[in-house]
C-alpha cells in the first residue's frame, strides 16, 4: 500500500529502522515538496516488502554502470513517470537515498543520484564519488552526487 508523503508534517513512518530516521525523513520530505512544487505530484512511497522490482531495478543499474553493490538495507521505493522521465527512488535504512532518473526519449536525461541524510557517512561503496552540501529546511544539510547513465535499461 502506498503512502503519500506530507512534506508540512514530516514524519518517520516506515523509516523507524533508520539510525537517522528523522533526517531521512526530511530527505523524503524534501523530494516530495520538490515534486509537488515542479509539477503538482504528489510523492508516495511504498514498503519495501511490496516494491521489490523497484529495488531490483535500481540495484542492477548500480552494478552494471559502476560495479556497485549496496550492503544497507532497503526500507522503501516510489516509482512513476513525469515529465517524459522514469523517476525511480529507493530509501535505504542507513540514510542513503538512491533516484534513477530515466528520460523516456533516446537522448534525454538519465542519471543516477545519491543523497546522503545528515549524520550519516558516506559508504564505502560510494568513496570515489564527491558530494557537494546542500543546506535544507527540512532535512539539514544533504549531500549530494551523481552519475550519468551510459547503457539502455
């Protein structure tokens, strides 16, 4: 079952697991007031438990583009098509945020993005990226990075 995220009241439904549930709870939050501000979406997640295409999907993108293998637990997804892109997202228990961002038409945008909730470090895994700050009244201070997409999924 699907819940849409409040960004005015941001809560740690479905993040409870996290070591940093309340900033990864504003990273959620964030994208939600991102999507509702650009285009009037609103941004609901999934458990898990029933998303796991969702999780699949992005974690063979990882590996086949950068040879990533994330060790975090996942805890919850949201997917949808706006704008011509294919949004995928996967919220893991560690503080990590992962988005596909897949332009439908050949040519367009398609990137990987990684954002880091406040209080967490960077995982090893992901080392040899560089994150630039971001400062955010509902999450405190992201980090961000990310990489293009090269192959077709």
């Amino acid at each position: 079952m699907s819940t849409i995220i409040n960004f005015a009241h941001v809560t740690t439904d479905g993040l409870d697991s996290s070591p940093v549930a309340q900033a990864l709870a504003g990273l959620r939050a964030s994208e939600a007031r991102y999507y509702w501000n650009k285009y009037q979406h609103h941004f609901a997640v999934e458990p898990v438990e029933e998303s796991q295409e969702t999780v699949a999907y992005v974690s063979h993108i990882l590996k086949e583009e950068r040879g990533i293998e994330l060790s975090a637990k996942p805890l919850e997804t949201s997917r949808f098509e706006i704008a011509g892109l294919k949004m995928a997202y996967v919220f893991y228990q560690d503080g990590l945020a992962v988005n596909v961002m897949y332009a439908v038409e050949d040519g367009g945008k398609r990137a990987v993005g990684f954002k880091l909730s406040e209080g967490m470090d960077v995982p090893e895994k992901l080392g040899a990226f560089k994150f630039a700050r971001q400062k955010s009244k509902l999450a405190g201070t992201i980090r961000g990075s990310y990489f293009v997409i090269k192959g077709e999924y």
